[in-house]
C-alpha cells in the first residue's frame, strides 16, 4: 500500500513540475534574445524575485507561486541533478532519474523561496562575469546593513539560453554540499532511499510552512 500511495505521489508532482513548465514554454525563447549576456540573465531573474517580494498585494501563497515560475525559468534542474547525483546518476534508472529531477527541484524550490524572503530589500551588486565556452559565472554580492555576502552563479548555455545550474553562496557551493550527503544515503539505502528522504524533506517542509499561515488566519479573524 505504501509503495502504491508514493507512486501516485509521484505521479501527481511530475503533473505539477510539467504544468510550471509548460506555462514559462514559450517566454524561454523570448528570453533568449533579450538577455544574451550570463549576467543579464541573472540580473533579471533577481529582479524579478525581489519585485515580487516588495509586492504588499499579493498573499503568500500567491507570491510564492510567481516565484516558483522565475525559478523554474531560471534553473537547469536536470544538469543540477547529474551533477549532484555524479556517478549514482549513471547508476540509476531512467525513472529514478526522473523521479530525482522532480523531487529535487521541488526542494530546491521550496528552501529558496524561504531563504530569499529575507533579503527583501538588500542590495544586490553584480561585481564579475566569467564566460568560458558554454559556462559562465557571474559574481554577485548581497550588500545588507551589517555585511556583504558573496553569491556566485555559475550558468551554463543551453542551445542560447543561459540556465543557472549551481549557486556558491560565501564559497559554499550548493552542488557539492547536496553532493556529499546524498551520496551518502545512496551509499546506505539506494536510489529508493533518496527519494524517499527527499520526499519526507519536502512534506516537512510543508508541514512547516502551513502553521505560520494558520496562525496568521486566527490571529486576523
């Protein structure tokens, strides 16, 4: 029964992962020849998400939803996920390497989301951009009230677009963290046992994020 209810689990996320991208389809191409440049591709990506954040008219819900558009747009969850997977992505199925793009996007997403909502009105300069071949970086520092915090975007070109495939925050790389600790339950518990630990993260996740927004109903009412 258990493994019935995650399939179906699953089947109702690949749905939604498949709906987010079919509705920024046709912008990608639009994008392609307004931002030729690595940096202009992050710098409006960036805007985007803080316009979104300073917009006092949308809800949570709402503003989190437009977010997660502009992160799906932005990111090439698939080269992000070989390249956290390393060689456990060659070892895994087809479907497990479906299954893992879905989960891992949506988690990425999700930490995100709750992480940028901070830096609402910090600065963002773009201070470098690095371009060899189809790979670029682009240097970025969040200047705040009491520090600076480096964050560089490394991007590669996919067929004119730029895609962001890893983020180094304060020199932190965020592949080669999930990296190490994947690899560790993939050494414990297979492909099955990931999956399933990122599922569990993201229903945390949410169960998390719903008490705030219940308590902020009562507390209005």
């Amino acid at each position: 029964m258990k493994s019935i209810r995650n399939a179906v689990k699953t089947k109702k996320m690949i749905k939604k992962i498949a709906l987010y991208l079919l509705l920024i389809n046709t912008p990608i191409s639009v994008i392609a020849d307004e931002f030729a440049t690595p940096t202009a591709r992050v710098k409006d990506s960036v805007d985007k998400v803080i316009t979104v954040l300073r917009d006092k008219s949308l809800g949570r819900e709402e503003r989190w939803a437009k977010i997660g558009v502009v992160i799906n747009d932005s990111f090439d969850f698939r080269s992000m996920s070989q390249s956290v997977l390393a060689t456990n992505w060659k070892k895994a199925t087809p479907e497990e390497r479906q299954q893992f793009v879905v989960f891992f996007s949506q988690y990425l997403e999700d930490t995100y989301r709750t992480k940028i909502e901070a830096y609402t009105d910090q600065k963002v300069d773009y201070v470098g951009e690095t371009i060899r071949g189809r790979r670029a970086v682009v240097e970025t520092i969040i200047v705040t009230d009491s520090t600076n915090i480096p964050v560089n975007y490394k991007l590669k070109n996919n067929e004119g677009n730029w895609f962001a495939y890893d983020v180094v925050i304060e020199g932190v790389s965020l592949v080669s963290n999930y990296r190490s600790t994947f690899a560790a339950i993939v050494k414990n518990d297979g492909m099955d046992g990931l999956l399933s630990d990122i599922q569990t993260r993201i229903n945390k996740y949410k169960a998390s994020e719903q008490l705030p927004a219940s308590k902020a109903v009562n507390e209005d009412s």
